[in-house]
C-alpha cells in the first residue's frame, strides 16, 4: 500500500539580515515527489545563494504522535552542475533535494522543513499545506495534557508578521473539510498574529474563527 503525506510545513527562518542581494535565498516552488513503500523525496527550489551557505533541516514524525519529531538528513543544495554523456548535456537547477528513508509503510507522516540563510531569505513564510480529507474534532476524543476533554476547539498560537505571514491552505489533492460537529467555535486564533486560511471548507461550528475582542485583544488573520 502507498504511504500517504498529509501534512508539511515550510520555514525560512532569516537568520541575518539581508546583505548581498544575490546571497539571499529567495524559496521557489516545493515539491513532494511520489511516494515509495518506505521512502518520501523532496524537490525545493530556489533563486539567490550565491555564496551557498543555505541550509534545509528536516525532522519527520508518525502523524499524532504527540511531537516526537525525528532528524532526517538535511537536503542536498545542488545547481549549476553539469553533466554530458553521448552528446546530451544536462544541468543541474538551484535546489535542495533529498529524501525520509525508512519508514513504516501504510502509514501518515508529518514533515517539517527549516530553511536558514545567514543572508537572509525571501518567502511567503510559513506554508502548512492539509491533504484532502474530512478532519473530525471528535474524532480525537481524549483529554489534554491537563486532563480537559477536548471541547472541539483548536487554539494555534504561532505569530506570523504582515511580510512573513502563516498559510494554511488545501494541498490541492481534494476538498479539505473541518466538521466541528456542533462546537461553539473552531479555531480561537487569540494569540497568534497573521495567518491566511485558504482552500478550506468548515461546517457544522457555530463559529469558525474566534479572534478579536473589539481591539481589546486578539490577532490578525
């Protein structure tokens, strides 16, 4: 059976600020390759880095598994190297590229990508990306860590800034549904700071977004 990736996340963490325009890495298209029984490979292209000192970290988990996340190799920066056989010649673009090997197969996983650029980086900032699916809160009947039963609602507090700010969008593989089943609200956005919500579908909530108090308190989304 295929192994299916239902969720990744994208960061381009600015390590210093800008210098040399051509030093900066400026993100490019992402790209999830096919997957194996056992494998996951990653395409990630990019402009700039001239001086190619950008780094990509990975870490991966089992889909629920409560944040255990594991390091994967870092991806490989390739671009510019060429290749000639028989008379074709072939070169390389300006990527990261590698892959997750060994894995369980029929099973979801989580990846998490982190680019660094002592240069500094251009992107859209954080992309988290839901595969199609109906995404049940009450399928994830069990108390927190505070022994509270889950209630329906989720509360995501990372803070994203106007230039940089937090997508989470439909992968483009079908229709991304959140059924709140009945809760009050579902998602309080309080404490977090620009996040676009795109490509998504929400029914049976009250509620979708609980995020200001009449500028007394609350987020930009």
């Amino acid at each position: 059976m295929r192994k299916q990736l239902i969720l990744f996340c994208l960061t381009f963490l600015i390590v210093g600020a800008l210098r040399a325009q051509s030093n900066a890495t400026k993100v490019g298209e992402f790209i999830i390759e096919p997957p194996t029984l056992e494998n996951l490979g990653f395409e990630w292209y990019i402009d700039g880095d001239d001086n190619r000192n950008a780094r990509v970290e990975v870490e991966y988990q089992i889909a629920g598994s409560n944040h255990e996340w594991k390091s994967g190799m870092p991806l490989l920066r390739i671009g510019g190297e060429h290749i000639g056989r028989a008379g074709i010649g072939y070169t390389t673009p300006h990527m990261f590229a590698g892959s997750i090997l060994d894995l369980k197969p029929d099973t979801n996983y989580e990846v998490r990508f982190t680019l660094e650029d002592p240069d500094g980086v251009q992107g859209e900032g954080d992309i988290i990306k839901i595969h199609g699916g109906l995404y049940q809160g009450g399928l994830l009947n069990y108390p927190d860590w505070h022994n509270i039963p889950f209630d329906g609602t989720y509360w995501p507090t990372a803070k994203g800034i106007a230039e940089l700010p937090i997508v989470i969008e439909a992968a483009g593989d079908g229709e991304v549904i959140f059924d709140g089943q009945g809760a009050a609200n579902l998602f309080n956005a309080m404490a977090t700071d620009h996040h676009i919500f795109q490509g998504l579908t929400f029914r049976n909530v009250d509620r979708v977004f609980d995020a200001d108090r009449k500028h007394l308190a609350g987020a930009s989304i």
